[in-house]
C-alpha cells in the first residue's frame, strides 16, 4: 500500500500555499539571498488558530518541498508529525508578526550580505535608486538585541515594523511581509536590490545623488501602475517556470 501524502492530507488551499512557499525557499537559495539553514519564510494559513508553515531546521533552501514544510502554532508546538525541528529565532521573529498583522500572511527573512551591509550603516537605506524609492516609502527600522530568541523583543519588533511592508534588522538583515508569498518575495527582491546598489554607489568613492524627497512621496502610486495592481503576482508566473527549469520538485 502507498503511504498517504501530505497532499491527500490538506487542503486545496493550503497544498497551493505550500507549493508557493516551498517555492519562495528554493528562489531564495538560487539568488543567493540564503545563509546555509539559518533564516526563513512562513505563511499563515486561513483560519482563527494562526497556523503558520515555516521551513524544517536543518534542510538545505534549495532541498525543501511542499509536504517538508512544518505545521506550528503561535506557541511554537507542532500542528502536525514532522521529523525536523523549527529554528527557534525564525518561530520568535515569525510569531510575533503573524500574530500582530492579520494582512501578513507571509513573512520572509533574509541575512544577505549586501542587507546585512546596509543595516549596519548608520543611514540605513538611501534614496540613491529606483528600487530603493519602493523600499522607502513603506520602511522600518528594528535595532538588534542579539540572536532573536527573546520573547520580550516581540512587541518591540511589531512596533518598529508597524503597518510597513520593509523592516531593516540593524545589524541583522532584512524582513519583508505581503498578502501573498508573490508580494512578499517581490518587496524582498526589491530590498536586496536597493542594498547592492547603495553598497556598490558607495564603493566607488565619488559624491553620490540622492533622488528628491518628493519622488519617493509618490511612489507607490507609481508602483501600482508598473504591476498593473498585481503586486508581486506580475512576476511569479516567470519565477515559478525558472524554477522549473533549474530547481524542480518543489511541488513534490
């Protein structure tokens, strides 16, 4: 007899969720935004309970699949049998937010080195690209307090996030949160961006050009019309058929 799978387990909904996210993990790995096992992405799945799906401790980004993606609670307890832990900072960051914004179902957290670079500057993100205007217009800043396993941090992490879908982790890294794993991996792309270019403006020793308060003022109008109001759903189709291409089976 042929074991149950995960999918015949779950349902529609949360199947499509886990294969969105499964593939957010394995498009993290091939931009190279991830750091071996040690940072993640959760979804929130519909319902009162808050059960969230994060990634099993230990696997590789570029390993994970939808039916590997551990079930929890805001409580950290699994909802359902896995045989892998769960990063305990990535429950404490993940818990806290899912917990505060109901229109974050997704949360992404990275530790890239241009993000962690930019985080440690005093500045914090510049107004010095395109990309980095998307990010301005909806930032905030958290300031570190050690590996996050602290459960008082939590509302200060909330609070410093607010209703912002880009949060700098000084000295840390980068966090992002959307609706949709499509928007959130979308903010992230645009996080990553604007901090190689700011690393890379500034490595070039020259006076820098920063653009003018009132263009990052409207932005996110602008924004609006360059996704034709699909948010990150205007790219995920190309980014789901390149995975195809290079890392399939995350649907499995």
């Amino acid at each position: 007899m042929n074991p149950v799978s995960v999918k015949d387990l779950v349902s529609p909904e949360e199947w499509q969720a886990r294969v969105n996210l499964a593939a957010a993990y394995r498009l993290v790995a091939l931009f190279g935004w991830d750091d071996l096992v040690f940072t993640h992405i959760s979804f929130r799945l519909p319902g009162p309970d808050h059960h969230f799906l994060i990634n099993p401790y230990g696997m590789l980004f570029e390993e994970i699949t939808a039916s590997s993606l551990v079930k929890i609670d805001l409580q950290g307890n699994k909802v359902e049998d896995s045989p892998w832990p769960v990063n305990p900072a990535g429950f404490t960051i993940h818990s806290a937010v899912h917990a505060a914004r109901e229109d974050a179902l997704c949360v992404m957290h990275t530790h890239s080195i241009n993000g962690v670079a930019v985080s440690a500057q005093q500045g914090g993100v510049l107004p010095l690209s395109q990309q980095s205007l998307f990010v301005l217009s909806s930032l905030g800043y958290h300031d570190y307090e050690g590996v996050a396993l602290n459960e008082a941090e939590k509302p200060r992490l909330v609070s410093d996030l607010g209703a912002n879908n880009f949060l700098m982790l000084r000295n840390h890294g980068l966090l992002t949160v959307g609706p949709t794993v499509a928007d959130a991996f979308l903010f992230m792309y645009l996080f990553e961006a604007c901090c190689m270019i700011q690393v890379r403006a500034q490595s070039g020793g020259g006076a820098l050009v920063p653009v003018h308060q009132a263009i990052v003022d409207g932005i996110q109008a602008q924004a609006a019309v360059v996704t034709k109001g699909l948010g990150g759903g205007l790219v995920w189709p190309g980014l789901l058929r390149r995975l195809d291409r290079r890392y399939p089976g995350y649907d499995a």
